[in-house]
C-alpha cells in the first residue's frame, strides 16, 4: 500500500461514498443551504424592512442612553460576578483552612483526598459568596463606584490641637 501525499482527502472520501448520496449533497451546495420551514435570512430582513429603526417619539439621543444603559448595566453585572468570584476564592482558602487536617476516613488518603478536600472548600467558598458572603465584594464594589464604604480608613495621623488623633480618608 503506497501513501499518496498529494491526494485530496475530502475527494478520497467522495470517490468512496454511494454516488447517490454524493451528487445529492453537490446538488445541496450549489443549490445553496435552503432555510428551514421557509425562514431563512433572507426573509426575516424583508420582513422587517419596511419597520422603523426607532419607536415613533424615539430620537436617536434616546436610543443611545439607551444602549450606553444597556451596556453599563452589563459591565455592572460582570463586575458584581468577578467580586463575588473574589471573595468565594478567599472565602475558599478561609474554609479549606478550617477543614480538618487529619480526616482521611472523610476525605479519601493522598492526592485524591487533598484534590476532594479541596473541590469541598471551593463549593462551599462559593455557595457563602452566593449567598451574600462576608461583605468582601460588597465593600470592594462600594469602594470603586465610590459609595459609604469606600472611606478606608488609613494609619492615624499625627493628633490635631485638641490632643485627639483624628484617621486620614485615603
């Protein structure tokens, strides 16, 4: 058996396939896919060609904030998400340190025991975060949109006149 290299693979496959089958499927492609129950591409955008862009009383200032509201409210739920991830990951490490060292008879012996441990305390990270967590995204969100918590309060400075130390917003 001799190894062609310049043979078509796809061609190869034809050649061996029921002519049948194969000139019907040629056919298909030079027909051109055609549209399920009749709703193709086509149809749908001549079926809404004659529609306005915009609703009647819409102007295209509208339709922007619109959109700009659309998006921010997106960009907002994405970062609400990778806060949340945050602190089930640090709520994870909290966990998995609390777990018992030495409960092989719950977790499994060796790797398979600490990997097993260890998907226990990410599921569990992640369920408390879900849940609400301990305020660790919370007050990360609260600091970057700049609400109540985002006053952290830094080392004391020096004391003022009246022999107080008052702490420095940063």
């Amino acid at each position: 058996m001799a190894i062609s290299p310049p043979s078509d693979i796809v061609n190869d496959v034809a050649r061996a396939a029921d002519p049948a089958r194969y000139q019907a499927a040629a056919q298909k492609l030079l027909n051109g896919a055609s549209a399920v129950d009749g709703a193709s591409f086509e149809d749908a955008v001549k079926s809404v060609a004659g529609q306005p862009l915009m609703a009647s009383g819409a102007d295209i200032y509208t339709l922007r904030n619109s959109l700009r509201n659309d998006a921010e409210s997106a960009s907002a739920a994405r970062t609400k998400k990778a806060h949340q991830e945050f602190e089930a990951y640090i709520l994870q490490t909290f966990v998995e340190s609390i777990l018992p060292k030495d409960a092989e008879n719950t977790y499994g012996k060796g790797n398979a025991g600490s990997i097993w441990k260890s998907m226990m305390a990410e599921q569990i990270g992640a369920q408390i975060s879900r849940a609400g967590g301990i305020g660790i995204a919370k007050r990360l969100l609260d600091s970057r949109e700049g609400g109540a918590s985002a006053d952290i309060l830094a080392a004391p400075a020096m004391p003022d006149f009246s022999g107080r130390i008052s702490p420095q917003k940063i």
